[in-house]
C-alpha cells in the first residue's frame, strides 16, 4: 500500500478477494482475519484527496465479509462479467480460432455446444480442436469430430476439476 500511495495515481488490484476477505463466519483462523482488517483498514485508512483505485475481483461474492461488501463507500461500484451469451461465443471462438480453418458451420456448432462456458472454456476448446485435426490430417482442416473430440477430452475424459476449473459444464457436449 506504502507504493501505491507513493506512486499515485494508482490502482491496486486484489484478484480472488473471496480468500481474504470472505465471511468471518467462514474463516480457519487469526491469520485469515488478520489480513482481513488489514485490507479494510488500507481502504478505511485513504485520505478524501487519496488517488487510488482498489480492483477487487472474486468469482463468489456471495461468501464476502459483510463489513467489506455491505458497508456504504467501501465499494462503489460492482460490475459483473457473466457468461457470454450467443453472441459473445461466436466472437470468441473466432478470436481464438485464428489461423484455424474454421468454416461458418463449424463456428455455428462450437457456439451451440457451448452454452453456459466461459471464455478461457472456448480459449481451451479451440487449442485442443487444433490438436484433434493435427493428429486427424496435419491440421489442414478444422471438421466437426475435431470440435467433438475436443469437448469430450475436456468434459468427460479429463473430469470434473478440469470442467470446473476452466469454466464449463458436462452438459454442453451431449447437446451435439
């Protein structure tokens, strides 16, 4: 904090604030709680002219510290990112399939399949799509059981914690 106040203006982003600053309730300890109330008393602790910006992202607001989330002017704004939608897939299945011969049959069927995953899920699918057609011709072209196979590795061959920790859902690929 010492830096952020002697570098303003400046911004201190604090990824995963849920593993510091989650309910007291649910805490294993002092420790926990410690760099709790350091992280309220750095934000409590700016002065009104302070040009400092605190980021503080979590995928689970719901297990916040009240007296971080309920407290007027602790937060001012909450911004939430969800999954995208339709749009939103097809957009980044053709960002991250760059280069890949992705024909518009193809892009239409990865956006179907993947409804309720996230962006690093479809970052991931199109990286092991190009894998799949390596091994199948050299990667020449990009085919549906390139984009099948793909899925299958990620949902089903590589288990939960993988489905889980790249943002998916086992229920996209049976929608084939």
């Amino acid at each position: 904090m010492n830096l952020a106040r002697l570098l303003q203006p400046s911004m201190v982003v604090i990824e995963d604030v849920d593993l510091i600053a989650r309910d007291r309730e649910m805490m294993g300890g002092p420790c926990e709680e410690s760099l709790l109330n350091r992280l309220l008393n750095e934000m409590d602790g700016l002065k009104e002219d302070a040009d400092i910006l605190f980021v503080l992202t979590t995928n689970r607001p719901e297990q916040l510290e009240g007296a971080l989330a309920d407290r007027p002017g602790r937060i001012d704004q909450a911004i939430e990112i969800p999954l995208p939608d339709d749009v939103g897939r097809r957009k980044l299945i053709q960002l991250y399939g760059q280069g890949l011969a992705l024909d518009e049959s193809l892009i239409s069927e990865a956006t179907r399949r993947t409804k309720g995953v996230s962006a690093a899920f479809i970052k991931e699918l199109m990286r092991r799509t190009a894998q799949a057609s390596i091994g199948r011709d050299g990667g020449t072209t990009i085919q549906s059981p390139d984009l099948g196979e793909a899925l299958d590795d990620m949902l089903f061959a590589s288990g939960r914690l993988n489905v889980k920790l790249l943002g998916g859902t086992q229920s996209v690929a049976i929608d084939a």
